[in-house]
C-alpha cells in the first residue's frame, strides 16, 4: 500500500514561498475593495495565489513497495528512487535528510505526520537510517 506524506522545503524558502503566496491573496482583496465591480487586476491576483497553493500540494513523498516517489514545485515528473539506491537517512523530530545517487534530499514534515513517518522509516530501512 501506497503512503503519501507531504513536505516543506528549507524553513527560509518555505517563509518566501507563503509569504509570496498570501500576498497575492491579500492583493486580491485590497484590490476587490477598491472597486465596487469585478476588476480584472484582483482577479489575476486571486488567480496567481490558487496557482501557487495548488503548486503546494504537489510537493510529497509517496513510499510504495519497492521505491520512493520524489514530487517537487521545480520538478515537472516525480521522480521514482528504488530503497537499493539510497544510501544514507538521516531523521530528527521533522527533518528528513536522505543521499542518493551522490544527490541530496532534504525536506520539513508536518508535526501531525511525524509518528506515522518514523514509524514507516524504521520499518522500511532499520540498517540505513540514522535519528539525530
């Protein structure tokens, strides 16, 4: 069975990124007020932040039988990582950190996830994971 768990990038692009996101939204508003009728600019800004919240939810990692699913804003495919090819987890409190093929991987997981997440990485790689 398939399992999906969505992540945040680096703390610092994930502040830009949200802040970039609700200004379009903030926009949309200010803009909205300024006209009593439906004004093209506050659509386009309202538009530009449902863009970037869908582009949100296409950041996950999905653990199946044999491989990890890799999904990323920057990435146009997932890309799929056998567990023979990685080489090395690292995991803290909501951290991850995983190599392979001499890339790197590193992602920010929501405190409701966490459990689960441990759990399934103790499962799935006992000899090769690391907690910090």
């Amino acid at each position: 069975m398939a399992r999906k768990f969505y992540w945040q990038p680096e703390l610092s692009i994930a502040i830009i990124y949200w802040s970039t996101t609700f200004t379009f939204f903030f926009l949309g508003f200010i803009l909205t007020l300024e006209k009593s009728t439906v004004y093209w600019k506050s659509l386009l800004a309202f538009f530009f932040f449902f863009l970037l919240l869908l582009l949100s939810r296409k950041r996950y990692l999905r653990f199946s039988e044999t491989s990890i699913t890799l999904s990323s804003v920057m990435q146009w495919c997932p890309v799929s990582i056998p567990y023979e090819e990685i080489e090395q987890i690292q995991w803290q409190k909501n951290h991850l950190l995983f190599e392979y093929h001499g890339k790197k991987f590193e992602g920010y997981f929501f405190s409701k996830n966490q459990k689960a997440f441990s759990h399934l990485l103790q499962q799935k790689f006992p000899e090769k994971l690391t907690e910090v």
